[in-house]
C-alpha cells in the first residue's frame, strides 16, 4: 500500500516567522493529498488540499505544494500565530483510502 | 456541517473483554473508516467500510472486526481487548469515489487494564 513519510517530527518557531512541513509519498496512483491539523483532545479537521492537477494552492495564511513528479507535497504557513500551535498530518488518498503521514507537532513561541 | 459522532470519549476496559466502539455520521457517505492513533506513528487505517455490509482490512485489522449494518452506522470491535490496543480510536467518513474530503469524529481514547 501507500507509505507516507513526513519531516519534521516537532517544529517549533517564532511567532510570524514561517513554518513548513514536508511530505514524500510512494504510490503514483495518489492523486489527492489533504492536510489536518489536529488540537488536543480533539479529531483531525480538513485545512486545505490539493489535487494532483494542481502544484500549488493557497488559502490566506495556508499553502500547499505539489510535485507529482517527485512525489512530495509541503505545506506553508506564513505569519504564524500561537493558535497555528498543533499537530498537523499530510495524507494521501489511493482508491478511496487515506494514507497519513506520522504527524509533526507545530510550537509556535510568542 | 458534517457530522461524525463517536459515542464514547473516554473508556476503560479489562484484559479480554468485548469492546464496541459505535461511529454515527449524518452526511449519507458511501465511505466509513476506523484508524487508530498512536503518538510518532500517525494514524494507521483499520478498516475501511465502501457501502453496507461491505468492508476492506486496512493495514492493522487483526485483533479488530467491524460492522455496517445501516448506512450511516460504523461500528469497531475489540473481541478481545488486550493492553497493546490502548490507543485513540479515530472514525472517519467521506463521499464514494476518488478525491472526497475525508471527516473525522473527536476520537475515543481507549484504555486497556
């Protein structure tokens, strides 16, 4: 099955610098790759996805990049603020499943 | 708003009971999903549900079973609980077909003694 490796395990910045994290993915037939960030004590939510006939999509503060070609996605924050402060997770989807990365927990220092 | 409800936050349970965790979505999705989450290793897909009735094992089925016997309704089974299934137990549900957002409910955190 798919195997999705994501760097770095802990981040931690200050606050308004930028944060990315990066993910590298195995199964050429992924074509949707979802971030979530997951506060404590809660379920993962949805923060912004792309598609594999996209390298690049932004929301506000949020990007995310693609490239099929090398199989690897990262995700961008711009102008951290202490609430960024959680654990994010990449995925990639093959035939309806998703494949999650193994997290990285984001600090961000006032 | 999706919702995906578990319906037990916080259990404890002995050494070789029976453990039912109940998943209740109310979006009509085709798809159902359990994962467990353990901290440095991400969340590992148990089982994966594509219509009722139907289920595919996913990388850590054994120790595990599941029932769909109404659409919105997903349900994991410890037959029987051992200490090594202590985890956070994540449902999750999304549209069929290739590129749907996947949901997630707040999680059960499982403990066995």
């Amino acid at each position: 099955g798919e195997n999705v490796e994501q760097h770095p395990s802990t981040l931690s910045v200050q606050e308004g610098d930028s944060a990315v994290i990066k993910c590298t993915y195995s199964d050429s037939a992924s074509n949707y790759f979802p971030w979530y960030k997951q506060e404590l004590g809660k379920g993962p939510q949805l923060i912004i996805d792309i598609r594999s006939n996209v390298g690049e999509k932004k929301d506000q503060r949020i990007a995310v990049t693609l490239n099929k070609t090398a199989k690897h996605f990262s995700l961008h924050i711009t102008e951290t603020q202490p609430e960024d402060s959680a654990v994010y997770f990449c995925a990639a989807e093959v035939f309806n499943k998703f494949y999650f990365g193994s997290g990285t927990k984001l600090n961000v220092k006032p | 708003d999706v919702k995906v409800t578990q319906s037990s936050r916080y259990l404890v349970k002995r050494t070789g009971e029976k453990v039912f965790l109940e998943c209740v979505q109310d979006m009509d999705h085709e798809n159902m999903f359990w994962y467990r989450q353990d901290p440095g290793l991400g969340l590992r897909l148990i089982y994966f549900s594509y219509d009722v009735k139907m289920k595919e094992k996913g990388d850590i089925p054994e120790g595990y079973s599941v029932s769909r016997e109404k659409k919105e309704r997903f349900s994991l089974i410890l037959e029987s609980a051992s200490t090594n299934q202590t985890s956070m137990y994540l449902c999750a549900s999304s549209y069929g077909g290739a590129g749907n957002t996947i949901y997630f409910g707040e999680g059960s955190w499982l403990t066995v003694v």
